[in-house]
C-alpha cells in the first residue's frame, strides 16, 4: 500500500490527520487509514472501539461545520476513516482551511478559500456582483442580432443571459462580455521552431472576452488556413481542424478561473497549437471524467449559456468528445494535460505525422481493438518487459497516439 492523494496513512491518533479531514471534505472524498505507518506497515490498535470514539469526537469537536464520515475496522486491526465531500464549504480546523497536494496536505491561500467560501453559499465568481454602471454591449449586442436574430437588445434580455440579475444590477459575468472591463483575456504567440523565435504577438486584454474569442480565431485562420484551387474549384484546407481549435478555445473560456489575473495563453507552431487555460478542473470532477466527458460540471455556467446562445458551442459538457472527433481520421491525436493550476490541449497539425518504430507499432496494435489496459496488461500481450513498455508507451504519448486513462496505480492506456 502507498499513500496518494485520495488515501492517507496515520500511525497513530494525534490532531494532526484533522487537516487531513478539512482537506477531503472541501476538495474531494478521501480515506485515511488508522494504524498503519508511512511505509505501509500495519500495526494495527488493541482497543479498536476506543480509538474510533477517540477519532469521532477529535472531528466533531475541531472540524466547523461538521462534515460527513464513516468508518470501517479491517481484518489486520486498522481502521479506515472515509470522509466525503460536502456542501456547506470551507470545512475549517483551527479557522483554516486544507488541501491535499499529492501526498500532503496543505493550508489553501486567501484566493481558494474565498472560492471555498463561494462554493458552499452556492455561488461562483461570475455571479458576484459589481459596481461598474456604465458597462456597454455593442460587441454582445451585434452578436447577438448576427446569431439568434434579435431586433432589440434590451435588458429584459440581459436578464434572461444572466448578466443583470432581478435587481438591475451587473455582475462579474457581463464585466467579462462588456466591451471594456479589467480583465485579461488572451495572449496569442506565434512561435517558429522554438520558443526563443517569436514571429507575432498579440495580448489582448481589458477588451470583450468575445472580441478576443474573434480575434483568436482570426490568428488560427491566418496561419493554418489555405486555399488550394483543384481544377475550376477553390477548396479551403486546415492543417489543424477548425472544429478542435473552436472547441479548445471556447473549453478554456467557460472553464477557466476569472478571478485570478492572467490570460488563456494560446502558442502557435508550425506542427502545433498549444492552449493553455488557467485554473485545473472544477471541484467534482476528475481527470478520467474531464477526458471521457462521463461529469460536466461548468464553472462558469452563465458564460457557457452566452457561448451556447451565439452557437460558438453546440452543447454543454461535450467539448472534449467533439475535438477529438474531429482528429478521428487522421494518425496525430490532440493532447489533454491536467493539473491543479491548469489545463492544455495541444492540437497537432495533421500533415506532420510522428514516425512510429517497430516495437511501437506493436503496442499501438495491442491497443487498437478498444483495449483501455495497464502497462502490465499491455507487458502480458507483448513480447516487452515492463520497463520496455513504460518508455514505449510514455513515447507515444507524447506523440499523441496515446493517452493515459487515471493516475497513479490505477493509469491505464487507450488509443
């Protein structure tokens, strides 16, 4: 047994594991497991019932609000505590509150517990409420007229877009679509062979996030699209699709976290596109969902409403499936990395494919038929060792032929 994110190992009963339990209640369920030490040996307790009413009043006692938990003895005398997540966040211990990183658990800075704070009053950043009262649309407005063929933008229709709530008032939300606002939006490179050889640069920023999303899409335009004239016939070529490209950029603006200063950050190569979002996955979800589209859970649910209205998405919680859809005819697959500052998806170009060695060729074979297998699944088919596989397989993914399926003991790999 090894510690991970979700599982934590205490020898013995002291306050220390009630971080532990703050840490799980307000970021995900987790267990942590009584009497065994940080190696993974058991020892085990003598008096199990006194320990577990030990552990029960240490959290009722320290924990505010009180979260929900269960526990469980096991056969080699350890006892396993569960705590699940819950909804009246931040759970504190000692005013504060905790995260787990990896394997230890942290104190959450100023920032996270003020998302805390929101999260257990049902509410998100986008919601809250602003001061500004000369706010202007004609960006939204126009669009809005283009799209969905209003005759007139009123604020009855505002309200119904949710940026104006019963009261008249603006929030963060129509802030983000205004023509002027505070924030940063996007920052496009376009790099040649190297990072250290930037050919053009655009930052925008304190503009409408939906001038941005254009402008975006005008850079992708510009660099990987051509024409290409076949007989009396003029046919419009993508290296990258435009569909991936469209959904990336939209993923990482209805996804991404607004109340930190930053911008989407999308690097432009010649044999790729690069886009990176800030703020990891919405608490709830995980990696294994986020790429398998099984939870969606939008951060910014107001922002997704108006993407939604203009057609820029055609629903939510599909946009992973729909940029890899777009990649199924072609050998090069788009990459998914996620961590808990960030997400990136690179989108390779479609003519430039990554050659495939001999023994790759075999792996990828053993996963073509569906398979979602362990590296020792895949040593079991294969003539390789594991060690062979791992640098194989990391290999491949690397070139997108294959992805990782969860982390730690339970990855797995699928084409």
């Amino acid at each position: 047994m090894i510690e991970n994110k979700t599982t934590a190992f205490k020898e013995k009963v002291s306050n220390q594991f009630l971080k532990t339990v703050s840490a799980y209640a307000n970021y995900g369920n987790g267990q942590i497991i009584f009497g065994v030490s940080d190696n993974g040996e058991y020892i085990g307790f003598e008096n199990i019932q006194k320990t577990i009413l030990d552990i029960e009043n240490k959290i009722n006692d320290s924990i505010n609000p009180s979260p929900y938990f269960t526990f469980s003895i096991n056969r080699n005398n350890t006892i396993c505590l569960e705590v699940t997540e819950g909804v009246h966040k931040p759970y504190l211990y000692k005013v504060k509150a905790y995260r787990r990183n990896d394997t230890a658990t942290i104190e959450v800075d100023q920032l996270e517990l003020k998302r805390l704070v929101l999260e257990g009053s049902n509410l998100s950043f986008e919601a809250l409420e602003v001061k500004s009262t000369d706010l202007t649309f004609n960006t939204l407005s126009k669009l809005l007229m283009e799209k969905i063929h209003v005759n007139v933008v009123s604020d009855d229709l505002f309200k119904t877009l949710g940026i104006i709530d019963s009261n008249g008032k603006y929030n963060n939300a129509a802030s983000i679509v205004a023509d002027r606002n505070k924030f940063s939006c996007i920052d496009i490179a376009r790099f040649g062979h190297s990072i250290n050889e930037i050919l053009d640069r655009n930052r925008l920023s304190n503009i409408s996030i939906l001038s941005a999303y254009q402008a975006a899409i005008d850079s992708f335009e510009r660099y990987y699209e051509y024409e290409k004239i076949e007989g009396m016939h003029r046919n419009s070529i993508e290296i990258i699709p435009k569909d991936a490209f469209r959904e990336a950029l939209a993923n990482a603006i209805i996804h991404r976290h607004w109340d930190i200063n930053s911008h989407i950050n999308i690097a432009m190569f010649p044999d790729k596109i690069e886009i990176t979002s800030p703020g990891g996955l919405p608490s709830g979800i995980s990696e294994f969902d986020y790429l398998e589209n099984n939870v969606s859970i939008l951060r910014n649910p107001i922002l997704a409403n108006i993407f939604f209205r203009l057609g820029y998405i055609e629903m939510f919680g599909t946009g992973i499936k729909r940029i890899k859809s777009a990649y199924s005819q072609y050998k090069v697959k788009p990459q998914f990395f996620v961590s808990e500052t960030s997400i990136k998806i690179i989108l390779p170009v479609t003519n430039v494919l990554p050659k495939v060695t001999k023994d790759e060729s075999i792996i990828m074979e053993t996963l073509s038929s569906g398979y979602v297998l362990s590296s020792s699944e895949i040593v079991e088919r294969t003539p390789f060792n594991k060690s062979k596989v791992i640098r194989l397989i990391n290999h491949l993914c690397e070139n997108g032929y294959v992805y990782k399926v969860g982390t730690g003991r339970g990855t797995k790999y699928r084409i």
